[in-house]
C-alpha cells in the first residue's frame, strides 16, 4: 500500500504514541523516567530542527542549537524555581526568539566572504 494510505496509518501511529506518552507520568510517577523522556522529547525536537534547517532549507548550521538550549534552560530553571510548565516554556521560548532575532539581525547585514549571497 502506497501513498495516502501509508500516510494515514503512520499518522494514526504516531498519534497513538502519543496518547500513551501523555499517560506516562500517571503509569510511572517517578521523576527519573519522567526526566529520561523529557530528554529523549527535547533531543527528537533538535534532531528535528536540524533536519529542517539543514535537510530541506539546505542552509549551513553556525549554532541553532544554542538557542535551542537557552530556550530549554530559561524553562528549566524557571520551572524548577515554581512557575507553571506552559509559562516556563512560552518564557523560553521568548527569550530564545529575542535573542535569535537579534544576532540574526546583526547576521543578516554580513557581506562579503561572510554571506551566502
């Protein structure tokens, strides 16, 4: 079987993966397997990033990765510190956008041997 159907069961699959995931902290309460997915989650979403930016943007990676790590250690600590998980990560989120717009901002003026253009 090939196409929209292969589509549909690998969406179906993945949904599926998914639903038991969110069940996972009531099955196992414990916070070292909750602390092991949460690392295996945040390593797909780089290897994800990546993916994106390098396999079809086709641009050449000079550090997203540090961005994506200050993202997830604001909402590290200020998850650790009492604030609410959907706040720790849109706070995360927001510093890593700022602080990508503005080195990408000074980046995007490079010219020269320093621009792709």
């Amino acid at each position: 079987m090939t196409g929209a159907g292969t589509e549909r069961r690998w969406g179906i699959a993945i949904l599926a993966a998914l639903g038991l995931l969110a069940l996972l902290p009531l099955a196992r309460p414990r916070e070292d397997v909750l602390n092991f997915a949460f690392l295996v989650l945040l390593s797909i979403t780089l290897a994800e990033s990546w993916n994106i930016l390098a396999g079809y943007a086709g641009q050449v990676n000079l550090g997203h990765a540090a961005f994506f790590g200050l993202g997830a250690l604001v909402t590290r600590t200020l998850w650790s510190a009492g604030i609410p998980v959907l706040l720790a990560m849109a706070a995360g989120a927001a510093t890593a956008t700022v602080f990508a717009l503005a080195i990408g901002a000074a980046a995007f003026r490079l010219r020269g041997a320093y621009s792709t253009g």
